[in-house]
C-alpha cells in the first residue's frame, strides 16, 4: 500500500503550474529533443560559417563580401565547440541515473 502511495504523489512547480507524479523520469521525446537541437545548431554553423555562397543570386555577393572583409573561421570554430561542450554536458545531465 505504501509503495502505491508513493507514486500517485504529486509534486508542483511554479506555485501548481506544473505537475508532475514523484519519481518519473523525463518523457523519451525531450532527451531526444536535447540531443538533437545542439547537434542542429553545430551543423548550421558548420554550413553556413562564411554566409550562403552556394545561392543561386546571392552566392556572389557573399563570397566577396569575404573577400572584402576576411572571414571569422577561428572564432566559429570556437562557438562550436562551445556548442559541443554543451551537448557533451548536457547529455550526460538528461541521461544519467534520475534520482528523486
């Protein structure tokens, strides 16, 4: 009868805006979903690092534009890999052992 009790009990956040039952684990879809979005946004700052040369009508532009003004490789770089130190840290947060 106890162990019952303890999992129909409701803890709320925010002053009973969110509810939730004690001792459930975070739903399949949201661990996807913080794995995915970082690896998203590393992937668009890989493709478009230096702008979107490879347009049809404003590929040229871009590409001298680049020319003109030099590129940021270095610093892109930098924020990827402070996207990756994310990911890395928050994967393991969202798939370690839940504990209540």
């Amino acid at each position: 009868m106890d162990e019952n009790k303890e999992n129909t009990e409701i803890k709320e956040y925010a002053d009973g805006w969110m509810t939730e039952r004690k001792g459930t684990d975070v739903p399949a879809f949201l661990k996807a979903a913080f794995v995915i979005i970082p690896l998203g946004a590393m992937t668009y700052f890989l493709v478009y690092m230096n702008g979107e040369t490879f347009h049809s009508e404003r590929g040229q532009l871009v590409e001298a534009f680049n020319k003109a003004t030099g590129t940021a490789n270095g610093f892109m770089y930098f924020v990827i890999t402070l996207i990756a130190i994310y990911a890395i840290l928050l994967i393991l947060f969202v798939f370690r052992k839940f504990k209540d």
